[in-house]
C-alpha cells in the first residue's frame, strides 16, 4: 500500500478562495484575471457575474458556457462551487427555484463543478437570510425537508450535491439541525454541508468567549463538509451581548471583527475527514465572502497570516 504524503503547510489542506461576485468587472476574463491576481486559486461562482444573467438563469448558453470555462481555465482558478440559492420556505422562490434546477445542474457539469449551493429557507419572504421565529416550528421542519427531498432526486438525477449551510436565519439554523437534516435525508442523499464560523453564533453567545461552538459543528458535520466560508463578526458594541434586543450579529470582513480566526482556522486544519481528503489530494475551498473589492487584499492577507501560524499533522 502507497504511503500518503506527509501534509506539512496548511496550503496542502485548505485551498484559499472568494466569492467571484466580490468583483465586478465588465468581461469573465477580466474578472477571473483579479481573482487569480489578488492569490485565490478557487472562487465560488455565481452567473450574475455574466453581464445579462441573474443568479439563477432559466438558460446558461453553450457560448457562455465556453467563455467562462476557458477564463477560468486561463487564469488557474478552479470553480468549486455554485450559487443556486432560493428559498425552500416561500412557495413561489422554491417552486420557480426547483424548476430551474436542472439548467443549474447541467451549466455546473459544464464548468467541471459538482457542487450547487442552498438555503435551507425561512418564513421571512422578504430576504432569505433573515430569520424569522415560525423557522423553529416542526411544520417549516417539514415543509423545508419535503423540498429538499424534491431538490435531491433533481441533484441526483444529474450527479451533482448539493451543498446546505448552517445559518442562524435559516431553518437549519445550527450544526445540531444540519446533523438532523442530513440524517432525515438518509445515508444516499447528495447534500453536503458548507461550514461557517460566523454563521453559528447567535447573542448573547459570544464567540471570543465560546470557540467551542466550532469544535462541536466540525465534530458533527466535519465528515460531510465540502466547503468553508470565511468572513467575521462584527464587534456588537455598544451592545451589550446580554441585551436580548441584540437579536443577530452583523457579519463583516475576515479580520475586522471578533470571531476568533486563529481557533476557526486550526479546526478546520485538523479536522480528521479534511485532512484524510487533503492525503488523497482533495483540499477543502475556504472561501472569503461578506467584504468588498478595497477589504479584499487585507483579508486575504490576515486569513493567510492565520493559516501559516499553525503546522499539519500528516497523518490521522
């Protein structure tokens, strides 16, 4: 039997990447060439980059397709994901949003790209990430599972997964329901999870205080990962997180906030599932959202500062 290199950056583990929809330029060339100029190396792509698509087009055109795959290709950054978010709790987002699923599968096979992007939904029809208190009602429980059951045949159909968040707005609101989910789902399901830090604190817990919470999400939901995201907290202050007016956090820039990113960041470099797929050569995207084109250069250099603060252990 082969013996597994030996894993001993934090690059040879975690794949360092952004949300494309961080830069707005004119062409796809152009913008995947500032992706691969700022150091990213992956991006988590989403059509409204195309000038004339939205997020979730009803067509992806064999042209486009050519186009984006080549800029891709050209500039070294690898798609790892798609956005094919909607609501699966407002019946007309999640029935327009089932529908045009399959034109999402079928342009993600294209870019080489096996992995679409859900919101798992809340009762707020006004904005799909803001919370709303019927999410933690057993009938949304059903309502959301009933859609992501329709959701995976259409994923299964094309061989793709489909990839759902904890999120504190969302009924999947932490990594106790993202477990419960995935079980109800069943061992077949094509669902995975993408993991972020600052979306599982709510007030008053306070993350500087409770770096365990990650621990336990990446205990739970470690294994069935494909992707971790990577933005901040923002300092609640003058707030005080015992004030239960303070309802959610305001989420900012890696770097600009309170998360503690040194605790986050070795985690996920010693994750047992994460490290047994970086032996095969398989690195888990991190993937830097919330922030701007100007907060781009300094987040990217703080999250690599945190990332070169810790060695790998190679073997699990």
């Amino acid at each position: 039997m082969e013996t597994p290199m030996p894993l001993r950056q934090p690059d040879d583990v975690l794949e360092l990447g952004i949300f494309a929809k961080t830069f707005r330029r004119p062409s796809v060339d152009g913008l995947f060439e500032t992706i691969a100029q700022h150091g990213f190396r992956c991006t988590q792509w989403n059509w409204a980059c195309v000038p004339g698509l939205s997020s979730l087009p009803h067509k992806v055109t064999l042209k486009t397709r050519r186009a984006v795959k080549r800029a891709a290709a050209a500039s070294g950054v690898r798609i790892a994901a798609i956005s094919a978010t909607f609501n699966l709790l407002d019946p007309i987002a999640r029935e327009r949003g089932l529908a045009l699923l399959p034109a999402q599968a079928e342009a993600a096979i294209a870019m080489d790209c096996n992995l679409l992007t859900l919101c798992t939904g809340t009762r707020n029809q006004a904005d799909m990430w803001t919370h709303h208190p019927d999410n933690d009602t057993e009938e949304a429980w059903r309502e959301m599972l009933g859609s992501l059951h329709r959701a995976c045949r259409i994923a299964s159909r094309y061989g793709v997964h489909l990839a759902i968040e904890p999120e504190t707005a969302n009924v999947v609101s932490d990594a106790v329901r993202a477990e419960r989910v995935l079980r109800e789902l069943g061992s077949d399901s094509p669902v995975r999870v993408i993991l972020d830090a600052a979306n599982l604190y709510k007030p008053p817990v306070d993350p500087r205080a409770q770096p365990e919470v990650i621990d336990e999400a990446l205990a739970r939901l470690g294994k069935y990962m494909s992707l971790a995201h990577a933005k901040d907290i923002s300092d609640p202050a003058p707030h005080s997180l015992g004030d239960r007016a303070l309802e959610h956090y305001t989420h900012t820039a890696a770097g600009s906030g309170i998360l503690p990113y040194g605790h986050y960041v070795d985690a996920l470099l010693h994750t047992p599932a994460v490290l047994e797929r970086a032996q095969a050569g398989q690195r888990l995207p991190f993937i830097l959202h919330g922030l701007t084109e100007e907060q781009a250069a300094g987040s990217v250099a703080f999250v690599r500062k945190s990332m070169e603060a810790f060695s790998v252990v190679g073997s699990v």
